[in-house]
C-alpha cells in the first residue's frame, strides 16, 4: 500500500485533465515512480477532483500505459473549493481561496483519489468531510483575546477536513478485508497568532485517534491502515507537533518508516526537507517491508523522482 502527495493540482477546473490528455512531462514521471513500486493499493493526494472522475480516469490511464492497471477508482466530493460564503479566515473578505471550507480556487482543487486493484466495500465506507469542527469532541478552536476567532458564525459553519476524511474497506483477493483511514491535513502555517491552520491541522490529525476510541463513527472491524499526507513532522517545522507524536506512539499502531528520513523536499532552510506522509498500519498486521521512494532508490532515476513531485511515494508491504 502506498500514499502519494503528486502536486498534480492546477489554478483552475479542467486544467489538470487538459494536462494530462496532452502527454504533460509531470504525468509521465508520476506515473514511472508508481509503477516501479506498483502498490496494490495507492492513495493520491494533490489530484483535482470533478464529480464525473475525469481527471482521475484519465491519470488511471496513464498509469496503465506505464503497466501498472487500477481497474478500481474511489473517491468522494471534498472539501477544498467548496464556498462558505462567509469570512473563514479572518482577513476581512468573505470570498477568497482560504474562505472556502478547504482552501482552494474552485471545487475539488488538490483532491484525493484512491486506486485499488482490490474492490471497495461501498456499503463500510464513512465520510467525516462534512464534520464541523466544534463537534470533533474535545475540539480546540482558534480565539483571540477570548473570543471565537474570527467570529462565532464562522466556527459554527467551519468544516474540520480541508480535503476529507474518508473510511473505505477494501477487499483482497483471498476475501481478506483492510480499512483504509484516508485524509491530507491543510497546513499548520500561513495564518496569524490565533493559530487558526495550526490548531485545524492538530484536530485533523487526532480525529482519527477519537475515531479508534469510538467517540466518533464506527472504529474499523479487523486491520486498518491511516495513509495520507499530516503536513506535520514530528521532530521539525512548524505547527503543534505532538498531534503527529501522539498518533505515532498509539499502541494500537506501528510506524514502519520510522527513522527513515523526510517525505517531503521543500526549500531550505524553510520550511526544509520534513516528514509528512505516512503510511500507518494497524498493530495485528506484518510488515513486510517498508520504503520512501526518494532518488538513488529503486529503478527510476533520481531526476523522473524530483519531477514528479516534490512529495516521495511512501509504501509498506503487508501481510493479512
């Protein structure tokens, strides 16, 4: 299994799928860098999402084309884009990019997407993309000089997930079935003292632990896997590290790339290269092996690897 931020998102609808149809440089290295690892189940976060999957098909094409066939797609309407109508994030307006419930342009801008050789349960699936915020139990909203920041409205219609937050059991070959935890974190930067991105990023990440305590949803039955992009390092950056530290050190998890190094090259000194993604199985499964697709590893030469994205596939290889 493997998650993978590709940066595939572009600043407006359709432009992706333009890009994707036309042979763009970037597609063909993402799909190289797939395809010399081939995971059975690949979670891709930075993919536009429309309604009808156009972008999504089109990319599975791409990949086929590189030898490596998903015959199954899965994805659901996200939170990036969608329009609040309202001044979410304080400056004043109440129509910009940072005042949709996820941060985008338009709907769907920097989705996720799932391809699976193995069939989902449709029926297991849970969406918490429309959870508000103030109902994560235990939720730590944003205040200034005492008072909701940046207005009571506001926290009462803010959704938590800046993509989604997604439930989807998949079923392998031999019947075996494994839950997959799916989300991507919005940054824990680019605000004020309030502290608004860096206390979202913190909850984003911890609903998944008032998931397993069942205080939220139903936990998974059997084996799971939390795959996706936290945007947060336990060790370095900014934001509130010790929402990735607690998911990390939960018993009912095993952190196979501990050690492992960074998932993420950005620029130096800052943000710097950091670890981001992760790929966390649930404690009853066997690792088998566990990597970062980063340059000098693998087939594909370092440079397809840095043009694909800035992002490295992250993978293990599970026994059930």
């Amino acid at each position: 299994m493997a998650t993978y931020d590709v940066e595939l998102s572009r600043k407006g609808p359709g432009l992706m799928l333009r890009d994707i149809l036309k042979g763009d440089a970037q597609v063909r290295a993402i799909a190289q860098v797939v395809a010399d690892t081939a995971p059975d189940v690949l979670f891709l976060q930075g993919v536009d999402y429309d309604y009808r999957q156009l972008g999504a098909r089109a990319l599975r094409d791409v990949l086929a084309d590189a030898g490596i066939r998903y015959p199954h797609i899965f994805a659901l309407p996200q939170n990036a884009g969608v329009p609040s109508g309202l001044d979410l994030d304080g400056d004043g307006r109440a129509h910009g990019p940072a005042d949709a419930q996820g941060f985008g342009r338009f709907r769907g801008e920097g989705g996720m997407v799932l391809f699976s050789r193995w069939p989902v349960d449709a029926q297991g699936v849970q969406d918490f993309t429309g959870l508000f915020w103030r109902d994560l139990p235990e939720a730590r909203l944003p205040k200034v000089n005492g008072r909701p920041f940046p207005s009571q409205e506001a926290q009462a219609a803010q959704r938590l997930s800046s993509a989604g937050h997604w439930m989807v059991p998949v079923v392998g070959p031999g019947g075996q079935r494994v839950t997959l935890m799916l989300f991507a974190a919005g940054p824990p930067v680019f605000d004020g003292p309030e502290d608004r991105n860096g206390l979202r990023n913190a909850d984003e990440i911890r609903l998944w632990q008032v998931v397993l305590d069942g205080a939220l949803g139903r936990p998974p039955l059997g084996p799971f896997v939390i795959m996706g992009n936290a945007n947060l390092d336990p060790d370095k950056g900014d934001g509130r590290r010790e929402a990735i530290r607690d998911l990390l050190a939960d018993s009912r998890l095993q952190d196979p790339h501990r050690g492992m190094g960074p998932t993420v090259d950005w620029p130096e000194p800052v943000p710097g290269d950091l670890r981001v993604d992760y790929v966390l199985p649930s404690a009853d499964l066997t690792v088998r092996d566990a990597g970062v697709m980063s340059p000098g590893t693998g087939s594909v030469p370092g440079k397809m690897v840095a043009a694909a994205s800035r992002h490295r596939m992250v993978w293990a290889d599970l026994d059930f």
